[in-house]
C-alpha cells in the first residue's frame, strides 16, 4: 500500500508570475480615509488632496539685489565719463510697500527680496553705484546703462496663479512642504495611514524576551514586517504569535480582518504537515486569490481576500517573507495612499559578480549597488536561501533573475528593484 | 564725499571651501546621548551600540526541507532496484526536540526549520521517498543515495558566536530589526535625536496661516527645515519668525541655545542694511567659524558656536537655505548620532543636459536622477537661482559643478549628492 503523503488539493498550486500576482491584488485596493493633519504633521505623510497656486509666485515684482530701484531709461547714454544722479527718495527694506513712485532722476534703495516700487522697472546694484549728499539730499550715481527688468524677479516667474503644484499620492517631504507653508496651506488633507495587522504562525516561535530553547527562534519576521510596514507609510499593528492551531489561526485572522485594513501573517504557507495558513487560505472563511507565485524566495506566498479586506501569509523564512512584503504587501499599502507608483522603484543595472544559481522560477537576489564611474552594478549579497536572514541588512535592492537554463556571467545587464 | 556704503568688516568675508567648512564644523561634532527603547519604536533610529552574535545561528543543525531525517550511510548503493526501507520512529514539527535518536535502519519525518535529531547527518525530502505501513509500523523507503549533509543547514552557517553583526551610527531598518529580535535584543540602545531649534528671520514674513499682503511673503523655510532635520534624524523644535532686530536676534539666538542642542536660523545673513543675524555673528555673543562659504547657491551661509553648541546661520532664499542645510546641518545631526559617513552619499553620473551657467564658486545644482539602460545620469531643474523655491520638489540630488570658465555640455562627468 502506497500512501500518497500529498493531499492533491496542497500541492497542485497554480504558481503566477509576479506581475499577474500583483494586478490581481490591485483589484482590490483603494485610496483609503482621508485626515487632516497639521503642516508641521505632515513630513512623511502622503498627499490626499491637489494642490493648485491660489496666487501668482512671487507675488510681487521682486528685488534679486540689494541695490537701488530706478527707471532704466534714466541710464541710457550714460558712462563713467558721464555719470547720471538720481535723487534717492526712498529706502525699502524687506516687507515694505513703497508709497514713491519712481519718476524720472529719482531712484529708491531697496533691499534683496523687498517689492520694487511702482514706476521702477531695473535695479542696480550697490557695487555699481556712488552715493553723495548734496544739499542736505542723498544722490546716487551710475555710470553703465541698465537694462529693463534688471535684477527684478516678475510676478509669476516660478508659478502663475492657477498651476497644478502637488496630485495626491505623492510622499510629503522638504520640498513639498516649502510649497505647501508658501500657499498658505496650514492643514493638510493627508491619506490615512493603513492599518497593518502582523501576526506570525509555528509552534517553534519564541517571543523576543524568551530565552533560547533548543529547537526554537525567536519571531523576528513579525518585527521585520512591522518595520517595512512603516516604511511603505502603513501602521503596523503587531499581534502574538501563535502556535500551529488551525482554529486558532482562523479566529486571529477572522478579529484582525474586522479591526484593520490589512493583515499580514507569517509561516504555515509551505506543504508540510502544520501549514495552517495554507488550509485557512483553502477553506471557507476568505477567498484565496493565489497561494504560489513563480518566486524564488517566496514561492509559498499567499493572497486572499474578505470582505475587500486583503490578507498576505507569506513565507516564515525570513528571505522570502522580506521579499514577499515587497513586492506584494508594500505595493497594497501604497495603493491604499493613492500612490500611482506603489511599486519598488526599478533600475537597470551591471552585475557585479557571477550568479551561478539556476531556477525555474523568477529569483529576487538580495544585493547591494555599487556605483563605479557613473555605471550602476549589483553585487549579490552571498547565500541567498530564503531562510538567510542576515544578508537584508547588507541589501539595498533585489536583483530579479530570470528563469533560465544558465547561470549569470559578471558583466550581465540586469534589472534591479530598489528598496531603500 | 563718497560713502562707502560698506562697512568693511560686513563685506571682506573670506570664502572657505565647502569641504573646509564642513571639516570646521566636524570639529565641534560629537556623538551625543544615548537612550533606551523598546524595539518596535526603534525603526528609524540610529544604533548607539555594538551587536555581536550571542549564539550562532541557527543555533541548532536545522532541516531545510519537509522530509525525513537519515543516516546518508544508510543509503549507500540504494536504487529503484535496491530500494532501502527505514523505519519511521518519530514525527519531528517545528520547535519539537526528537528524543529518538537516528541508528540504522530508522528514520524520523520532519519538518522544514525543525532540529535535526542526533544520529541523522541528512534529510531527503518527501518527494524522492514512498511509504507504507508494514506490521502496525511505518516505513518510508529511498531510491536514491543521499549524501551528508544533505539538506541541513549546519549550526553557525549564518552567525558565529561572538561575531560582530551591527556597529553604533548605523539607522535602524527592516533588515537590522531582524536581527536584534533574532538575538533576543528587544530593548535597543539608540541615540537621542538632537533637538534643533529653528527660526527665520525678516519683517517680511508672515506666518502661515496668515493672509498675503503686499509685499510680503510666509515663512516657508522654518516649515522646510523641520523636514530637513526629521530627515537627518534629528527633532526640530519650532520657534515662531522674528522681525530685522538685532537685540530680538540675540535674546533668541541665547534663548534656543540654552535650551536646544543646535540652532538653526533661515534670513538675515546677506550683505544688506538689515542682516541682523551677520551683525550677530560678528558680535561677540558667539564664536563665528565662517561667515562666507565657495559655493552657489548660499555663499553666505554661515556657522558660529557656543559653548560647545553649534549655530547655523542659513540663507533666507529658499534654494540657497535647503542647500545649506543639506551641507552643514545634516551631517551636524547625524555626527551626533554616531554616523560615521554622515555627509550626503556620493555618485557619479552623465550630465544629462546642457548647463550654461559658470561661476567662480562651486555650484550645487538641484537635478533629478535618471537611469538610462545602466547608466546614470543628472538632469537639471530648469532655472536655479537661490530664491526659487518650485524645484526643491523635484529634485532628487544636487550636481556638483565646480568653478569654471565654461558652462558644462550634456554628456560630461559630474559628482552627485544624493537627497532621496
């Protein structure tokens, strides 16, 4: 009697290729809630409304000089042989609306980014100029012609009124923030942050504070994930793990599909006897969206849905969990922001050593980018088995390796997604 | 009578080179306080410990596959012919320690990141084994020799004992967090972030939430260097603008340097009639490192201390105020954190357009990165005077161009500092 130790349902697995895995996910996302939050709140939030100049920027016509605010025509002809006085009827600092208007002969003194007064279209500045008192009056003379709108920045030069400035889903930074605190704009409409639940599954986990026991580790992958939760712009919500219990992972995931936006588990995806997460995924109580990927780390990575409501069980190997919240988990919380790029950014790229390891799957290489004379090249980080935690901290992209009946040569053009 | 209208001490600044300056300030630069926190709060802080292995890992001989645990000798001349037949004697799941030791002629299924059990020396996987039940026992049966080894990931692969796995400055990721949670370290020893005042000075600024008025502008770069310094890693504490008065500088700069570990003001520092903090600098509440710096834009940055506490006095043009705190702010905040590169990252890369504009300082050019089929290159924002502020935005690195007697032509070499 031979005993088939497969149950056909486990092991005949559709594997999808990488891309479809993700457009089938992307049917189900969303840009979420919407919250408003402060100026000084908003670094490293995601941009939920569109941002359009109230006003022409500058505003104002501006001085690019500290000089004197004078009509150009008054300089034509004139040299050092034959200088020009102006009167000077003004001064303007910065912040101050000048009430003299510029005539012919007279000349204002104004500073670096104060408004140039009506009448005035140049300004000259300090070190082209001579200044005297002459009868109890200030006189400035010049000595050179000075074209029209000389050190005058126009009004609009940067933005006219009306310009699209900021879409939604864009990442909120310096430069964004400079243009929002210019408009006025003191409250930010502002994507709500995901809310990730994280649990992981086996019955060798221990919790961080327990000390070593032979045969089990410690649950790291919950950590990691929360930490790439973050990353991507999500709210990790980190829940125990729990042992290799079926009912028990069915309840966890049941209460955390009701309380966040997302849940993200991991282990119990492989075939082995306890991979729970692969018989909750098969049965009844969510709707599996795929449980193979053509991957290498990762193969096992699972999707289902509930409710519109997303679930991941990815690899306990912590290679293949790091991978499989990349390229599925970061793309969904993205998505949720608004963002129209929600995916790691690719680059082209050198290889940078040999990748003799073949795969019939598509293999994302941990590795790291070394810029040699304004060329990109990727260096493998070593091992690369799903199980090898180490090496992600040494990586800053992933290589994607083509299924193929030969290795790589040094040297190979590659793609690359980049994660930091 | 000729006025000059420059005070002499206000207009022979000696410019130092860019690298000087920065090496000035290094001077007054150390590591900072350390703090305590859990680990899910320590993603995006900066390590202020050594990690070494306090055990290998894995820490015990680990199955790198769902199978069954052998003595390979037991598998010696083995074939379809010659099949060999173990008895089954265990069920090994993950976080289980077997207490049935391997001899000939037995053999313990087992699961992927199981222990190994003592006598086995590998592991071949379900698939390449049949089994059956045989008198009430279980017998599980090989068609092939397995070699040594075979399947297990020896103890120590990753990690030895004692091996030094993360040094102090470096920032916390996903792939770090992995590892302090595998080690058991679940409270991190970070710095504490430096906490930088920040204000801007001129009369004609408004707040944010105020509405525009002629000739005035809001305060848009106290806003912008908050996220500058979250970025660095550093707590930036606002303080609200103050108008061109020199005592109200100077109480203000005493004030946030008494209370802060680092200061940073945005205006007041060109050659004009009201740059209140140049006056201040040359004053004898601080100690002015430079006053005058060989670069565009920002030539005016300059850089004081105070009893071991660092003053920073930016431009108030935005481009030339994010530039200089990129250069002297940023790395001030991550050499308190213990970085040992704390400068912005380096590449090299194709200029990707012409750039026409020479100057006699070195010019920091706001570029966005392009990668073309492995190749770098820098394309330039478009206008690049100091006060726009619209390209900030878009900018992901600023190109390095140095002094020059020419413009640059698309196609030539250039130094890239990275922002993003």
């Amino acid at each position: 009697m031979t005993d088939s130790i497969y149950d056909s349902s486990k092991f005949k697995r559709k594997a999808l290729q990488v891309s479809v895995a993700q457009s089938m996910i992307s049917q189900y996302i969303n840009a979420g809630d919407i919250e408003t939050v402060r100026l000084q709140e908003s670094h490293g939030r995601t941009l939920a409304q569109e941002i359009s100049a109230p006003h022409p920027y500058p505003h104002f016509r501006r001085s690019g000089m500290d000089g004197y605010a004078i009509r150009s025509a008054d300089t034509d002809g004139c040299n050092s042989d034959q200088p020009i006085w102006l009167e000077v009827i003004d001064e303007i600092p910065c912040g101050k609306v000048s009430d003299k208007i510029i005539i012919s002969g007279t000349a204002s003194r104004i500073m670096t980014g104060a408004q140039v007064p009506e009448g005035a279209d140049a300004v000259v500045m300090f070190e082209m100029t001579e200044v005297r008192e002459e009868k109890g009056k200030s006189i400035v003379g010049l000595k050179r012609s000075i074209e029209v709108g000389k050190n005058i920045t126009p009004i609009g030069l940067e933005l006219q009124a009306g310009e699209l400035i900021l879409s939604p889903g864009i990442k909120i930074s310096a430069g964004e923030i400079s243009v929002l605190a210019t408009f006025g704009i003191h409250h930010v409409a502002v994507y709500r942050r995901p809310r990730v639940a994280i649990f992981s599954t086996g019955s060798e986990l221990l919790s961080v504070e327990e000390p070593l026991q032979p045969g089990k580790i410690r649950n790291s992958n919950t950590w990691m994930l929360a930490s790439q939760v973050i990353e991507a712009g999500g709210e990790p919500v980190i829940l125990d793990a729990i042992m290799d219990d079926l009912s028990l992972a069915r309840e966890k995931v049941e209460y955390a599909l009701n309380q966040y936006d997302m849940v993200v588990t991991s282990g119990g995806v492989s075939v082995g006897d306890y991979d729970i997460m692969g018989d909750l995924v098969r049965g009844d109580s969510v709707e599996m969206l795929y449980n193979k990927v053509a991957m290498r780390p990762g193969s096992v990575t699972t999707a289902a849905v509930k409710e519109g409501k997303l679930l991941f069980a990815l690899s306990g190997n912590p290679g293949a969990c790091f991978v499989g919240c990349e390229l599925f988990v970061r793309p969904s919380i993205r998505g949720m922001m608004g963002d129209q790029n929600p995916y790691l950014p690719e680059w082209s790229g050198t290889l940078g050593a040999d990748y003799p390891k073949i795969n019939s799957f598509t293999r994302y290489v941990r590795a790291k980018v070394e810029i040699r004379d304004g060329v990109i090249y990727a260096i493998p980080k070593g091992v690369d088995e799903s199980g090898v935690m180490i090496t992600i901290k040494d990586s800053d992209c992933l290589i994607v390796v083509p299924p193929a009946q030969e290795g790589l040569k040094s040297g190979a053009k590659v793609r690359m997604l980049m994660l930091k």
